[in-house]
C-alpha cells in the first residue's frame, strides 16, 4: 500500500466529519432561531447548551460513515462522539464571550481539529479503540 492510499482514510474521516458538523450545526439553528424569537431566557439558554451536544453528533456521524466505509466500522459511535463533543464544547465556550453567534467557529474549527487529533492518535498506533 502506497503513502498516499494511507492518509485517503484519515482525510475522509476529517473531511466528511466537518461536513457532518456544518449540516448538524445547519439543523441547529433552523430550530432555534425560531424558538429564540419566544423571548423566553430558559428556553434560550437550553438551545445555547444543545448546539454544541447536536454538532457534535455530526461530527461523529460523519466519521462513524467514514469508519465505516475505510476501517470496517470498528468503533461504535458513541466512541467516536466524545471527541468532537469535547471539541465542540471548548469551542463553544472559548468564543462565546466574543458573542453567541459566534461559536459556530469555534465549534466548528476546534470539532474538525478534535477529529482530526483522533486520527493522528488512531494512527499512531497507541490505542485502536478510541
């Protein structure tokens, strides 16, 4: 197997990760833009929490595809999730001070940064599991 033909995996891992992440993150606010119009503060605050908790399920939907499809799908999806949820949660909480609406960056960038961590950590041979 060529050098090449060995970071084909890695990097669709990554790239369908953050494409999963974008249209979680999509779904996210076509929930609460509506609901956040109610005026209603508790009601706010729980969608400010869920929006790093559902881009995360993204990111980790599209790597479980690409698991699936270029390592047989050996880790289940909830291993997988725990990397981009403590991505996209540093992320939220690092650029929420510079405004809410901002954290889709932060989210983003930190969630493909976290996916792509795992897959130098899965290559480096230490742990195959996580």
């Amino acid at each position: 197997m060529s050098e090449q033909s060995k970071w084909i995996g890695p990097i669709a891992t990554i790239a369908l990760s953050a494409v999963g992440g974008v249209i979680f993150y999509l779904f996210w606010m076509v929930m609460a833009i509506p609901l956040s119009r109610l005026d209603n503060s508790l009601l706010s605050a729980i969608l400010w929490i869920l929006a790093p908790l559902i881009t995360a399920l993204g990111f980790a939907g599209g790597a479980a595809i690409a698991e699936r499809r270029f390592r047989g799908g050996q880790n289940r999806y909830w291993r997988i999730y725990i990397w981009p949820l403590i991505g996209c949660s540093a992320g939220a909480t690092s650029t929420y001070i510079f405004g809410p609406m901002l954290i889709v960056f932060g989210m983003l960038f930190l969630g493909t940064a976290s996916i792509a961590l795992r897959e130098i950590w899965m290559r480096s041979g230490k742990r195959k599991s996580i």
